[in-house]
C-alpha cells in the first residue's frame, strides 16, 4: 500500500510497493509557452434536466485533439465562491497541462469545468454561504451523472468506460470530488480533493466499505497545505483510510487556502492519471 505525506517539502515515504516521491512543481510550471502546440477551451452549454434550465460549461481539448480517437476524461470542480472560469481564470489548466504535454509528461484528456452549483441562477454572486446555494452544490451530483456527463460522452470523442473517468476539485470542489466519486466508484476510477472544505461527508460516510476503494479506484488523492484552517477535513480521511489500509496518496504541502496550492496540486495529480 502506498502511503505518501510530504511536509513542508520534505518528502516521507514508506510503501509495500513502488514508492512514488511528490516535489513541489518546478519554477515556470503555469506559465504560458508560445513555442509549443496549445489545447483549446470552449465555452458550451448542455441542457440540465436537473436543474430545469441550460447551464454552461469549460472544456479543454488537448493540443492535436482528433475526433477520430477517443479520450480519458478529468472533471475539475471549483470552490464555493467560483464558478466555470474560476479554475481557467485562476488556476489556468490549460497552460499546467499545455506545458506537460510538450514535455511529454501526460496523457491526452479532455477536461472539464464545470459550474458545481447546481441551481437556476448559478452565478458566484450575493450571499455565496446562502443555504439554497450551499444546497445547490449537493444537489450537482445529479446534475453531474444525469446530465453533464451523457452531454460530454455524446459530443466529444471520449472514452466511456469507468476507468476513463477522474474527478477532483478544489476547496468546496474537493469535497464534491469525494463525495460523489467515492459514492460512484462504478463512474469514476481516479478521485480526489484538493483541500476539501467541510462539505466532505465524514470518512464513515464517504467509504463505508474500504475494500471497494480497494478494488475498484486506480487513484484516490486527498492534499492540502500545511497552512490551510481547513487541514481537519483532509486529516481525518487519511486517518480513516491508514486505518482501514485504502492506498492513497495523502500530500501536505506548504502554502494555504489559494490557487498556488491548488496549481500545484494539478501538476502533480495530472501526470498521474490514466496510465
């Protein structure tokens, strides 16, 4: 089993099988290169039964996307104050992944950002704490495996298979990713949360039954930064997961509750998926 904590960039790794070392990314990681072939993000918008209403989305196809072949799929889910842009305006993806393709450190996936909070009038604004769109994030669930994930596997070319799928997020968007991938472990074979906020379901209630993590996730990912008050969330499931001997990678790297953190941790989960 793998068990990997990294603290305050020291790495501390003890493992039964091969050890899989995490670093802080490299200096230049998110910055935008004109001398390498770019991926493309659109902007789309998919008819949500769930929610009663056309809702949009971001998705990013890799630099030489053909629609004669099939993809992987990674869906990346946003904080509680966010929205679709929040992971392209502040995380920026598409340059994160642009850049590892070219060094030919990552397999071709499409990704998609959508807007987690699954209501009529979806946008980041008023009270964002408001119990209907504190509820709304929930309620995504549906949104997510009813209707935005038939939307993406019938207009892109995408692979369909569990195994094909990955969900992660950030903050409100990590506890979602766990959640709904650790309650859907027949949709989704890579899952994990980035600083997940106090939505994530007790570890009691997110994994049940340890050994179908076990048998049935290629990847389960829970990090956060060593400066972040939110450190309890992601504790507590590692705890749980140690107990119960679920392999999984447990990060905690410096920074706190911002997209320096986050950016990082794309980097890293990134180069892990589908292979």
């Amino acid at each position: 089993m793998k068990k990997i904590i990294l603290i305050l960039g020291v790495v501390l790794v003890w493992t039964a099988s091969n050890a899989q070392n995490v670093k802080m990314a490299p200096e230049g990681f998110d910055v935008q290169r004109t001398d390498i072939a770019q991926g493309k993000i659109d902007t789309v918008s998919y008819d949500s039964k769930t929610v009663g209403v056309t809702r949009k989305v971001l998705i990013y196809t890799p630099p030489g996307y053909d629609k004669s072949k099939k993809y992987p799929v990674l869906y990346l889910l946003h904080g509680i104050g966010g929205d679709e842009l929040e992971w392209f305006k502040n995380g920026v993806p598409h340059i994160i992944l642009d850049n590892l393709y070219a060094d030919g450190k990552i397999e071709p996936m499409i990704v998609v950002l959508p807007n987690g909070r699954a209501m009529k009038d979806d946008r980041a604004t008023g009270d964002i704490m408001a119990r209907d769109k504190v509820e709304a994030f929930s309620a995504f669930e549906r949104d997510l495996l009813d209707d935005l994930i038939p939307f993406v596997e019938r207009k892109y070319a995408v692979k369909k298979e569990q195994e094909q799928r990955a969900l992660f997020g950030l903050s409100m968007g990590g506890g979602q990713a766990l959640n709904f991938g650790l309650g859907n472990m027949d949709v989704f074979a890579w899952v994990g949360g980035f600083s997940s906020a106090p939505n994530t379901q007790t570890p009691e209630e997110l994994l049940p039954n340890p050994q179908e993590a076990k048998d049935k996730l290629k990847l389960l990912w829970i990090s956060c930064g060593d400066q972040d008050r939110l450190m309890r969330f992601t504790q507590r499931t590692h705890e749980y997961l140690e107990i119960h001997e679920v392999p999984h990678i447990y990060y905690i790297e410096p920074g706190g509750h911002d997209f320096n953190v986050w950016k990082n941790d794309l980097y890293h989960v990134s180069q892990l998926l589908f292979k």
